[in-house]
C-alpha cells in the first residue's frame, strides 16, 4: 500500500488507542567497529530519515510505550533507557502532513518525550514497519536528512549523552563483556568526539570503582598483552542509580 | 465560589484552550534562614497541599508553559527551570476528582512534566488563585500533606538536584550576592543533607573556578573575618550550560 493510504488508516485508528498530542521518539546508540552509530528508519517513497519513535497507548506509561517502540523495532528488551527531553516547540512537524486533512492524526501538533537508549549492537534486529522501507545504523558522522526536528532531538541527546559520561557509568550494553582499558577509552573518546590523556584515564576510571581486573589479557598482537577488564555489574547498577564516586 | 463550582467551571475553558491529558508540575526551590525550603500551595477547603501547576496552552511550548505558571504564582521572572522528569502513572490522581463527572478536565489522565527551579526568596511575592486558600514556603524537613503523587514529584526533584550538584553549579540564586566560603558550603551540606570535609569543599570549589574573591570580608563575629566570595556569572552560566569544570 503507498504511504498516504496507510497514514489515512492509521490515523483512524490512532484516535481512539493513543494520547493525543503526545509523542515519543527513541535516540539508540550503538557501538560497532570502533564508531558510534544511531538506528534510524526511512519514510516510505520519501528522502526522510526519522528516529524509531511511536504514540503512547491510553492504558501505558511513558516507559511501557518507550521499550514498546523499541522492541518492536529492535527486538531488544531490557534497554538502558533514559528519557531527557520534551520536544514542544509548536511547528515541530516542519508541514510534513501538510497535503492531508486537517483531522489526519499526525498533522495535530505533538510534544515529543525524547529518551535515548545504549544497545548491544550485536542483539539488535532491525525490523522494518509499514511506513518505512529501511531501517539501519548510521555513523554519527554521516547522519542521513532528517525529518521535522530529528535532527535537533539526535543532537540533544548525543549533548546529554556526553554530560552523563561525567556522572554515570557507560560502557556495559556497548562493549564485549572483557575489555581492555585502551578500548574503554577509545568509547570515551569517540563518544566526546575528543583525545583523552591515557594516564588520566585510567586513573580516574580505577577511582570509579566499576571495573574488575581478570587474570587475563589480550593475546595476539606486538606490544604487551594488555590487561582485560569486566565491568562489576552490582557496582556499576549502584553507580547508574546514584551517580559515580566522584560527587560531594 | 466554592471549590467544586470553580473546577466546573474552569473545565469547560480548559477543554478548549489547553493541550489535553499534559500538566506541569513546579518544584520551587528557596533558600531562608539556613533552610531549604519548598513552595506549596493548598487546596481550597481541603487539608490537600499542591506543588504549584498548570497546564500547556495550545499556543506555547512547555517552557513558556512552566514560565507562566510560576509567574502567576511568584510573580518572579527569569527564573532558572530545569524540566527533570515526565511523570505518567496510569493512576496519578489518586482519586481527587471521583466526585465529578467523567468529562471533567481535571478528571482525565495527566501526563505531567516536573520542573524545578531555584529562586530568590526575596523576589517571590507569594501569589493565591481561585482554587487555593493558601500559599506558602515549607521546609523540606517539614512537608505537608500532598495530593495526588505529588511527594513523589518533590522526592524526584530534590534527587535530580543533589545530583546535579556534582555537575552544575549552585548558589547564584539562592544565596546573597556576597557570601563566606562556610556559607556556600552551608547551603551544599542543607541540599545534600550530609556534613562535607572543609578543606576538601574549599579545594573542590576553587578547582570549578566559578568564584571571584573579594577584597573584602564579613565583619562582626569573635573569629577572623572571613573573605567574601561572589560568582564569577560568566564563568557560572558557562558550567550551567557545559558542565564544571570536572569532566574528561
């Protein structure tokens, strides 16, 4: 069915099951060959990108419908998912609907509740639905042409994202269960876009008090076998809750 | 008028000039006499206190909401909100509005988005509206009663800001504009509910570099006069925006 058709139907329908007026549009990071890539979908006959996003359900909340959205995009549950922003500038939707009546569910305006989650690329299976005809990773340097205010809702969350490597643990859901400290630091650095001291680093990461040290290294490879490292699950959930050991 | 009276009445207006199913919750954070101290207003005939809220014009975005919702109460201006969380349980009211039809406004769910925002105590003049018979500061150690899951609201939000306290900067507008290195830590050891170390406050604070030393100091007392401090605003909206100075 082309895409106008289905919008018309599933507007029907959206009146009577979702909130009106509300959105939620879904940031997911994932990490793969040492580059930081978002999940993004493709409008249907269309050159417009949009984060995987979706309505919110008259009988959820705002966290049931998140993981909702994303598991049916994904297949992934149980993601670390953070919300951290309302999107509610009144001309978000930049006339995308605008050929379409005026009662079509997605011309009203929405506010939009921006969470942003942290994936193991390797769990994820991208699944298509029936307005997009892609659905894929993208290199957070080679972002596609963003629908409505995506864009803005990517950039925000990326920002916070950033912010939060100061407070909360990061790593688990991106990383290989055993790791090396250059790897870990190598997230860091891709994720702030930045070189970071390799001294510093490892000092500050220690002090943290999140990671195990095994009795094993890396093999293979010309220089020293470097140390493998696994994250200590209970410590590193305390850390998620109530911030890192670095607070007053 | 009587309270249930009010409420018909309003919900009639409401349906026509609000975004439905969204509120905004306002926890108002002030500083007074060593205290820390919320803003709370109570519910007309009733033992029911509120966190000071509204809802969202069909013609403003969420800030704008917040901005006049708190204006109407406080009659401050430019004041610093920080949106921290939506809160969306299926069961929010708690019952309040039972007694009312079910096409009451205020009788529908609400999603509703919590700000917080530090003020001067000295700029707020307290204001009353229709549905309330009273308006005043509480406290933290000492809350009343609250409607709805509005404790819970204030519990999230007095969270998010000792949080933010190892990240954000603090005091510009809750402390005069001159004040002692024992004073600011005052106010951190009131948020955090704790006792800090002196010397390692003093260091930690400098090393944020948010902080011009006077050449004065506060005369009066039996000990020696302590410097005066005030905030270096430049630097101290440059670490609201960006973070301190403590990151990778």
């Amino acid at each position: 069915m082309e895409f106008n058709k289905i919008i018309e139907e599933k507007s029907a329908k959206a009146w009577d099951i979702y909130i009106p007026n509300l959105s939620v549009d879904c940031v997911v990071f994932g990490f793969h060959d040492v580059t930081l890539k978002v999940l993004v979908t493709r409008l249907k006959d269309k050159d417009l990108w949009a984060l995987p996003g979706g309505y919110v359900l008259k009988t959820e909340n705002l966290m049931e419908a998140a993981n909702r959205i994303l598991y049916s995009r994904t297949g992934a549950e149980n993601i670390y998912l953070q919300e951290f922003k309302v999107f509610s500038e009144l001309n978000r939707s930049g006339g995308v609907f605008d050929e379409f009546p005026d009662t079509l569910w997605n011309k009203q305006r929405f506010l939009s509740v921006g969470f942003y989650a942290l994936v193991d690329f390797h769990q994820v299976n991208l699944v298509m639905d029936d307005i997009s005809d892609a659905c894929e990773w993208k290199s957070i340097e080679e972002l596609p042409n963003f629908m409505m205010d995506h864009r803005s809702i990517f950039d925000k969350a990326l920002i916070t994202l950033r912010k939060q490597l100061n407070h909360k643990p990061i790593g688990y859901n991106l990383l290989p269960e055993k790791f090396t400290m250059p790897e870990l630091q190598k997230l860091y650095e891709i994720i702030l876009a930045k070189k970071l001291n390799r001294g510093n680093f490892y000092r500050k990461m220690l002090r943290y008090d999140i990671l195990i040290k095994l009795d094993e290294s890396r093999k293979g490879g010309a220089h020293k076998a470097p140390d493998l490292y696994q994250f200590d699950i209970e410590k590193y959930e305390k850390a998620l809750k109530e911030g890192l050991n670095n607070g007053w």
